[in-house]
C-alpha cells in the first residue's frame, strides 16, 4: 500500500478518535506506532503516529467546539440554521446551525414562519441535545438569506421529477436529487435488510454510473474518448453540487478526475493513491469522518479494490467469459458486504445476509436505471420525450422495489446485532486483516489474524456476557400505538400493534415484520384498548408471531376490530388474561403492575379510552409508564391514589399527546425524563398538542416524536443513564434520583 494511503488511514483514524472523544485509545495507538518506529528504527511508523496525534489533536478541538456550540443554542434557545429541507408550520424539518468554527445538526419543530431548502434561518424555540444533534421545538423561524442558485433549481427538479414519476417520484427524487424525505419506513426496512439501502442515497455508485453513462453517450456521438471523459468530470462535478455535495460523491468524482487525469499525463497510479485521494475530504471538513455514508464509502471502495486483487489471483482465466464476469462480481460482492459488515452493524445495529445476492441482481437494474433518470430530467423541457423514457424507467424502478422486498423476505435475511465498542474493535480489525489477505502475496498470516478476531468478536458475549438490559421500542406505526418491551432474555411484552384500513394493516406490514427481525416470541400481548389505531393490526401479529398471553380489559361492548382480536387468540390457542388493578406479572426479571381500569371504569367509560390500560413496567428500579389513551378523569384518579409512586422515567405520552391527556396532576406526580409519543405525520387531528408539549418542555422532560425521530429504541440497563436511539443518532440520558416501592408481583 503506498504511503499516501497509509498517511491517509493514520490522520482519518486520529480525526475519528478525536471527535469522537476516544482521546486515551488515540494517543495509545500514537505512542505505539512511534515505538514500534524507534524500536526498528525506521521513519515511516513514527511518521504515522505523529500524523494520527495530528488527527486526534484536531478532532478534538472541532469536537469540543461543536459542544459548545450545541450547548450554547440549548441555553439561549436560538440558533442560525441553514436547512436542507422546506420548512413550514407544524413540520418538521432538518437542517446545519451555522457559527463561529463550528456545524451542528440540527432538527426543527416550527410553529411559526416558513422557508425552503436552502435558505439560512434565525431559529428560536426549545432546543434540547440528542448526542451531537440538537431538536428545536416550539421553533419560530426568520429568514436571513434565501437559497442559492443550485438549491432553487434542485426545488424545482423535485417538481419536474413529481410530475414524471407519480407514485414512484420518492425512489426517483432519492437516486436523482438526494431527497429520501418521502421513502416509506416500510421500504427503507425492505432496502435494509435486503442489503440495497445503499442505493437509496446518492454515492459513489451513482457518481461512477452516471460518469460512464456520459462517456458512452459522448462517444456514440463521435467524441473521441478523451474529451468525452473530460466533459464526463465536468458532468459529474455539477451533478455532485446539484444533489448537496454528499461525501460518497465527492470521493467518487475526485476518484474519477485523478483517474482521467493520470491517462492525461500518462501517469499510472495506484488505486489505494486514488482512495485516499478521493477520501481526503476530511482534511478540509474533518466532520466528515463521522458520517455512516462516508464510512460505507471508503470501506465499500476498499473492498472492491482488494476483490479486484483477489480475483487476479484466483485460477478464473479457465472458466469461459460469462462465467469468469460472474465469478468477479460475485467476489466484488462478497468482498465489499464483508468489510463494510462492521460498519452497517456499529451503526444500524442489523447486518444483512442477503447483500451479495440482493446486489447482483438490484445492481444491473440501478445501472440502467440511474441514467434514464437523469436523461429524463435534462428533457424535461421536451415533456412528450421526458415522459416516455420516465415510463420506461418505471418498470426498473419497480424492478427495483421488488428486489428490495423479496430479499427482505428471505428467511435469515439479516440479522440483529448489538456490537460493544470492544466488538466492534474486533470487527474491524478482522475486516481489515481480511483487506489485507485479499491484496497481499502471502495471505495465510492475515487470514489467521481474522479468523481469530471474528471468533473472538462472536464468542464474547458469551465468555463474558453483557450486563442484562431492556428495551422499550416504540415502532413507527404512523397515527396509531405499538410498544415493544423487549426483556433481558429477549423475548416481547407487546402493548398495541398499529392500525388497519381498507387494504393497508400495519400489524402485517410493519409490526410483525419489525418483531420477527429482531428476533424472539411474544411472551404477553397487551392490549390497551378497542380503538382500531391501536389494535387493527393485533390478528395480523397474533397469526404471524408466536404469542404465549394475550392481556386485556375485557370489554363487554368492545368493537369488530376487537372481537376479531379475540377470535385470533383462541384460534391460535393463546391464552387470554384479564387486566385489573393489582394483577402483575414478572416475565424474564421485568415487573409489569396493571394500575387500570376496574370493571367500573369499563362499565361507566363514556369512551373506550377512559377504560385504557395503563402499566407500570420496572426493570432494575427503572420504571416505563404505558397509558394508552387514558384521559384527564384517569389520570387524576392514578395521581390521587398513587402519588409519589407513580414516578417513571419513561412516560408513553397518552393519547397521542392530546389536550385529553397529560394533564398536569398526572405529569407532576410521574416527573418523567424521557416523554414517547407516537404520532403520525401532519395527522388531521392536529395531535401533538402544542400545551402539552409545552408542559413537558417546563418539567424537564425530553421529548421524542415518532413522526419525527421515526422508531424509537430505548435500553435500560439499570444504570444512572438511559440510552437512546433513533433513526439517525443516539446518545445517553441521565436520570432523576428518585425513590420508588416495589409493587407486588407473580413469576412468570
């Protein structure tokens, strides 16, 4: 490997340490790399360990000026944003807070002002820290700048590309323009778990097929080959700006012009050179070195570049040549899938098995696809030739679509993974020995070496097994309820399951889904009430996942939703449990103490959701509150009669977070850190009341929406601090110090 790339991997290692705050590791592996120069007396690891102590030095300070950043506009609530979406009233939107040497993201709740993508905002709200993002509730917005040139013709692309494609413009609008606002959840867990998530976000992929695309274009016109690649990096360096400048992008067209360039000058250069070439982008933005799609980049690149090594090594010149193109791709596939595995499983938390399948099939599709798209846009003028074409990408991208899908269905498809830092380590460390073994003449040393960090990585937990934990998943159902408790053995107590309608039931399509993923049974259904939005999808559940117990109020006039709900679990042969105040069960060491309703609230409910089921879960002195949709006259009542052990750290906003619930008596005595609220996108009920978002804001509560943060996930371990994630961070919340009783409860 020449030493560009090896200078390359010790500054990007030192800058991710740093900004990370991983300083002591860091300077370890500094210190090392100059030892071990010393001790051979040779420049070249001090050299190294002296440029990752620079990385880590200037990571760290672009770190801690981003804390301060971030904890100033939590303190005074104001913040400079330039946005990357439109923002408008009642929306959500997402977008940078511009200042002095520092760049946080940041994520708006506005409820006054508007303005599009691209324009820079003053910002002033609620703001709260989510790792090293900041939310903004509450948030009224002014205009200071509009957007730039190449931001108004993106806007007005998405039109032309809504206008074309119809129901298949959020594919469209992702491939061409960068916009994955409008991906259903459902396709973006098909894509995931199929292993083509990848395509759903402009990179490097679509950089390089856009670039040939242009050349073969050009060439079939008559343009001799030089110039045709030089109009091609002209090209692509437009189109790069037009989509944001995404760092996949900018790796793959610097890639390119150092590649057209070296014919040029005649000049061959080596293909790791050119990675860390096109991979530098760090040293001007050193934020960069944190972003998943930057990591997938340089690691999917490196693989491809080893399996070309391989194959050279491989006997393959004997198999004729439809064989011998396959069996490249196969290895490009397999290669790339296994170095950038520990990254997809760091960050997502699943790793696919279906990738090397999934690709060779999605990938000749994408490249033909991915250039109608763009030729279509360039004939928008031309509407009759513009639709036709986009007619004809219709078929690819449903083509498309339905790779995503199948390959999701694959049995074992993917699965779940929870990797330590120390796993992760040993991960990456079996990944890059395994680099190594590709590209290097005698490969038995590094084989050797991951092998051993992969089996070590696998058997940790078992060797020595991570302290027990819950987790609380609040799935994104839209406007509707479904929470899964997921004990320390990893089984589910599942409160709701989402709603149905007409053709769409979410219980099939995104709960059981969701639940057969992660993997495990259900070991208690709860279900909270009869309303539709919250137990539509409970037969589709109950038909599809193992469930032992199915929990409930029993409601003498229920509904049919809730009478077919029933019929499921005798059918099945689930046994059925009668939820009232003081029945508790203990599943895998969780406590689950029902506190409502009696048969009076059942009999006098003047609506099903004053007969909610309401829940207190305890996990090691850590307490969740379920309430469904129980409403002021419930709260009051729990508030009177349990006071000060009512007191959760978790809270499942009721209701949706309508002005019917969270009344202040019940917020006062439960004092939540964390407040759930699972909401559909601009719903027509207008839920979540902006009062009581307002009143969990002035008692200290974190508040998460799933119509912003999609999924939810939150583990507790028993510790002083909850640990939460979303769609697209993660961080740690401290908890209250707070005294709870114990209430009475039976083994299961």
């Amino acid at each position: 490997m020449p030493l560009v790339s090896l200078a390359y991997v010790a500054v990007a290692a030192g800058l991710l340490l740093g900004t990370g705050g991983a300083l002591i590791p860091g300077v370890l592996a500094a210190v090392a790399s100059g030892a071990a120069g010393v001790h051979r007396r040779s420049v070249v690891p001090v050299a190294l360990g002296a440029l990752c102590l620079a990385g880590l030095v200037t990571g760290a300070s672009v770190g801690r000026a981003d804390a301060r950043c971030a904890k100033a506009i939590e303190a005074g609530g104001v913040a400079t944003v330039r946005l990357r979406e439109d923002a408008s009233p009642r929306a959500s939107a997402r977008g940078f807070a511009m200042g002095p040497g520092c760049r946080v993201a940041v994520r708006l709740r506005v409820v006054d002002g508007a303005a599009p993508a691209g324009a820079t905002v003053r910002a002033r709200g609620q703001a709260r820290r989510e790792g090293a993002r900041v939310a903004m509730s509450e948030a009224r917005i002014g205009m200071l700048r509009d957007p730039g040139l190449l931001a108004r013709w993106r806007t007005r692309a998405g039109g032309v590309i809504d206008t074309l494609y119809r129901d298949q413009a959020p594919l469209a609008r992702a491939l061409l323009i960068a916009d994955e606002r409008d991906i259903s959840p459902e396709v973006r867990r098909e894509f995931s778990d199929s292993g083509i998530i990848h395509m759903l976000s402009v990179s490097g992929l679509h950089v390089a097929v856009l670039a040939e695309s242009v050349v073969l274009l050009l060439m079939m016109g008559g343009m001799p080959t030089r110039r045709a690649e030089s109009v091609a990096t002209a090209v692509i360096a437009l189109f790069v700006l037009f989509v944001g400048a995404p760092s996949p992008a900018i790796r793959s067209a610097a890639m390119y012009a150092a590649v057209v360039a070296s014919k040029r000058l005649q000049r061959p250069t080596s293909p790791w050179a050119l990675l860390a070439l096109g991979g530098a982008l760090p040293l001007i933005e050193p934020r960069v070195v944190n972003e998943i799609g930057y990591h997938l980049s340089i690691g999917g690149m490196a693989g491809l570049i080893a399996s070309g090594r391989l194959a050279r090594r491989l006997p393959l010149d004997r198999l004729p040549a439809w064989s011998r193109r396959l069996s490249k791709e196969v290895i490009a596939t397999l290669v790339a899938s296994a170095v950038t595995a520990p990254i997809v499983a760091w960050h997502f938390g699943r790793v696919s098995l279906a990738a090397p399948l999934t690709n060779l099939a999605a990938a000749p599709l994408f490249g033909l696809a991915q250039p109608a798209l763009f030729l279509s846009l360039v004939l928008a003028p031309f509407r009759p030739a513009a639709q036709l074409l986009a007619d004809g990408t219709h078929v690819l991208l449903a083509a498309i679509v339905r790779v995503g899908k199948y390959g999701a269905a694959i049995p074992a498809s993917a699965i779940d993974v929870q990797p330590t830092f120390l796993t992760a380590c040993l991960l990456a460390g079996a990944s890059a020995s395994f680099l190594a073994a590709c590209v290097s003449r005698y490969w038995g040393r590094p084989v050797m070496l991951s092998v051993g960090a992969l089996g070590v990585a696998l058997w940790w937990p078992v060797l020595r097994p991570a302290a027990g934990r819950m987790e609380v998943h609040m799935i994104d159902v839209g406007q509707g309820d479904a929470i899964a408790l997921r004990t320390p053995r990893w089984r589910w107590v599942l409160v709701d399951a989402g709603d149905q309608w007409r053709d769409t039931d979410l219980g099939e399509r995104v709960v059981a889904p969701y639940l057969r993923r992660h993997g495990g049974s259900v070991a208690a259904f709860i279900l909270s009430h009869p309303h539709a939005d919250h137990i539509g999808g409970a037969a589709s559940v109950l038909e599809r996942v193992p469930v032992s117990m199915v929990v409930d109020g029993g409601y003498a006039q229920g509904s049919t939703v809730y009478e077919g709900v029933l019929s499921a679990a005798r059918e099945h042969g689930v046994a059925w449990r009668r939820a009232r105040p003081g029945t508790a069960f203990d599943i895998d060491g969780v406590s689950f103490s029902v506190l409502s309703p009696d048969s009076a609230d059942i009999a006098n409910a003047p609506d099903a959701n004053a007969a909610s089921v309401v829940v207190m879960a305890e996990y090691r002195g850590v307490r969740v509150l379920l309430t469904g949709d129980a409403e002021r006259d419930v709260e009051a009542r729990l508030a009177r009669e349990f006071g000060g052990s009512l007191r959760a750290d978790v809270l499942k906003v009721g209701h949706h977070g309508s002005a019917t619930s969270s009344s202040a008596p019940l917020l006062d005595a439960v004092e939540p850190r964390l407040a759930l609220v699972s909401v559909g996108t601009g719903n027509r009920y207008g839920h979540p009341s902006p009062d009581v978002m307002a009143a969990l804001a002035r008692r200290g509560a974190q508040v998460l929406r799933t119509d912003d943060a999609g999924t939810i996930v939150v583990t507790i371990d028993g510790s002083d601090v909850l640990q939460v994630a979303t769609d697209e961070s993660r961080w740690t919340l401290r908890r209250r110090g707070v005294s709870r009783a114990q209430p009475g409860r039976e083994s299961r």
